[in-house]
C-alpha cells in the first residue's frame, strides 16, 4: 500500500563539487504519477541529482543540512514520502529502499531455479506439474520469472553468477528486479543502456503501466516521448531547473518557445532602462530645484528596478559542427558480403550472412566511402545528437550502424539488418528489411 503522500520536495539546494557549483538554491517537487526526464549538459549534475535523491529513500524522511568535505558544500532541503528503488549507471552504487528485498529477488533471478527444483522433489512434486507452479506461485517466483522471461533472460542466463553477466543482462536484472519489488518513486539513470531493443520495449510498457512516479535521466527519445509528462532541464547559467510539458518535441518546441520570449522580454526591458537612463541623465543636470530632485529619485529608483529583475537570455542550445566532404568516384556495389559467420568461443553469433550494398544510379563515391558506427548515439546530448543526424543524412556514401536507439533507427535508416536472424542453421533469404516494414 502507498504512503498518503508520495512525492518528493527539494528546496533551496545548492551543491559544489571540488569549486564548481551544480545547484544553486535549486526548487523541485515530484507527485504520484509524474514521470519526469532530467535533461541538462553532460556533467551538469543530472547523476548527482539522483543519488542525492536516492539517499533519501526510506519513508517520510527529510534532509535538511549544511555540509562541507574536502570535495563539496551542500545546503537545502530534501524530503521524500515513499519507496524509492533506484537503478544507478554504474551496479557497485546500487541504493534500494530494501536491501535484503533485492538481494533476495537477486538470489532468485540467478539461483530460484535450482533451489525451487531442489526444494519441490524434495516434497514430491513433479517439475512442472500444476502443483509445481502453485508452490512457486506463492513465494513470488512465477512472476519473477515471468518478467524475466519477458524482458528477455532466459533460464539459462539466469543460472550465471552475476559478475559473469553482460553490461546489458546486468541492467535487465536489475529491471526486473525494480518490477517486482513495492516502489512508489523510480529514479533511472540510463536505464537503456546496454539493452537491446526487447529490453527498452519492455521498459517503456512497464514504466507506461506504471502506477508510482519516475524520474529518469536517459538520451533516449523514444522512451521520453513515451514514458514521460514533463521534461525538466537543467540550466548550466541559474543552475535551476527549467520545467517543460510533455515529451521529447514538445520540449525543443516549448524550448524555443521560452527562448524567443525571454528574447522579447529581454528587449523591452533594455528598452525601457535606456529611456530611463537619458531622463535621469537630463534631470541631473536641473537638481537645484527641489522639484526635479523628488523627481530624479523616482527614475534613479525605477532603474535599480529594472536593472534587479533583467530577464536572463535562454541561451540557444551549443551544437557541434561537422559536415562531409562531397567527392566523388563511380562506383555501383559499394559493399557485398556473401556466408559470413561469426562466433566468440562455443557462441555463435551468426551464419549464412549473405548481402550486397549497391550505391544506385544518384551516389558515387571516393574515399570514406562506407561509415561504421557502434552505438554512435551513447552518451551523446541532444544537441550534438542533432547535428551527428543531420550530417548523416547528408552523407553520400553507405552507413552501416549497430544501434539500440529507436529515434536514431526511425529518422537515419532505410534498411535495417537483423543479426538475430541468422544465429541458427536455417538460412535466411529475406536479409535486408526496410525500416518502415520493420519499425511498424
């Protein structure tokens, strides 16, 4: 059951890490069915805003200090009402509400399968049988499993120590693990990498069917247009956030919106200081008269106003810049792989990969010719994002790209090659999809 009042509320908070300030009498509140997506620079404290919220996650717990190490300063309010389960980038800083409640579920991701198998013949009953599934039912195992098999882990996986895991099985894991476990709040920290497009379509419908609040910090536009109702960034210049409605384009489109405001406002209050300023100039020189001085006053007082409530500037967002160079040799197949196969140890990967990349009639190309690109959207912020796409677009050769990321897929790919198809003995003659026919 819910505490009463789920949500969190931080007030006036401002943090220095090693000199550099990251907040600064920073204001944010969280209510049951938020689910909020922190956006910001690279390095403006998105992942510390986390885990300062994730310290606070027992029930109805308020912060409320001054502190300073020899690394940061830290001031201001934090309180929380619920249960946070909190999934970090990096497993070492795993902080749950419950630590033997995930620690358990752990063990049984991992182990259930032959402790269950053990425990049940050891009482007669068959693996499998109804009776089986009852007893498992019971102790919360079959939707342990159930959601494990959902997201993609199969039993197998699940008898592996955990250190032996993948980046992308570890994060599965511990998403399942957050399914299963009572929370109330949900912070995320890149919650899609590593996953492979099972696992990021799971965790868009569990965190779309989710009934708690989430916040999240994640480079993944599919999943924010998704999941989330508010958008909230933070601004490397008050160091505040900047609250936006709505998904990932609603957010560039109300962003601009508030940037040609702040421009407009920005305007007239020069505007109107500047006529301040020649009419106390032109007073000044009359301040003999008592009159002219009461007067003088009021517009040397209306100009310290003006001047204490300036509108700062939204600044537009800084982009990298790069383009490709246009050259040009002809040439028609550019790119031609006929029964490849490739494994790593006893795991095949995939075999019987045959296809041929034609330029047709329009490209012709010299020199970089083909671009190979693994996972080139990670760790990208959105700015940059948008340029690299662009460029891409205009690039007059083939692309070849190993992504996860849906939104890069849907605006750059025509074609779209699943691997997964070829790690059998069967061999597949429809090798290249489109992307519209596939992303259907």
């Amino acid at each position: 059951m819910k505490p009463p009042n789920v949500g969190i509320s931080v007030h006036k908070l401002t943090l220095h890490i090693n000199n550099k300030c990251l907040f600064e009498d920073l204001d944010f509140s969280l209510s049951i069915g938020d689910k909020v997506t922190l956006v910001g620079e690279n390095g403006s404290g998105k992942t510390t805003f986390l885990r300062l919220l994730s310290d606070g996650g027992s029930t109805s717990k308020t912060t409320t200090a001054t502190t300073t190490t020899s690394d940061y300063t830290y001031s201001g309010s934090v309180r929380v009402e619920g249960r946070i389960g909190y999934l970090p980038q990096h497993f070492e800083e795993i902080i749950m509400k419950d630590q033997e409640d995930l620690s358990a579920i752990m063990t049984s991701l991992q182990c259930l399968h032959d402790e269950t198998m053990n425990h049940f013949l050891k009482q007669g009953l068959e693996p499998l049988s109804s009776e089986w599934y009852q007893e498992l039912n019971a102790v919360g195992g079959h939707e342990i499993f159930r959601q494990a098999h959902l997201i993609g882990l199969s039993n197998q996986l699940l008898e592996q120590p955990f250190h032996h895991l993948s980046g992308g099985e570890k994060t599965k894991i511990m998403l399942c693990a957050l399914s299963v476990i009572e929370t109330d709040i949900l912070l995320l920290d890149e919650p899609t990498n590593h996953l492979d497009r099972q696992g990021i379509e799971w965790l868009e419908n569990f965190l779309k069917e989710y009934s708690g609040a989430v916040i999240m910090v994640t480079h993944d536009r599919s999943l924010i247009n998704a999941v989330s109702n508010r958008i909230s960034e933070l601004s490397p210049h008050t160091k505040k956030f900047v609250h936006f409605k709505g998904g990932y384009e609603n957010y560039l489109i109300q962003e601009e919106k508030k940037r040609k405001k702040s421009i407009q406002k920005r305007e007239q209050q020069d505007k109107e200081l500047k006529q301040v300023k020649q009419k106390s100039t032109q007073l000044k020189c009359n301040m003999k008269e008592k009159k002219i001085r009461g007067t003088f006053n009021r517009f040397t007082r209306k100009q310290e106003q003006i001047t204490e409530n300036l509108v700062d500037i939204l600044p537009e967002r800084t982009k990298i810049s790069f383009e490709f160079e246009d050259e040009s040799i002809s040439s028609n197949i550019c790119l031609e792989v006929f029964e490849l196969a490739k494994s790593f140890e006893e795991k095949l990967l995939f075999r019987h990969l045959s296809f041929t990349s034609v330029n047709g009639d329009r490209l012709v190309m010299r020199r970089c010719s083909i671009l190979l690109l693994d996972e080139p959207t990670n760790h990208i912020d959105f700015p940059s994002l948008e340029v690299i796409e662009e460029a891409l677009l205009n690039f007059p050769g083939i692309i070849i790209a190993a992504t996860h990321d849906r939104y890069f897929t849907e605006k750059i790919a025509t074609e779209i090659l699943n691997l997964s198809e070829f790690n059998d003995s069967s061999h597949s003659e429809k090798v290249l999809q489109s992307s519209e026919e596939r992303l259907k």
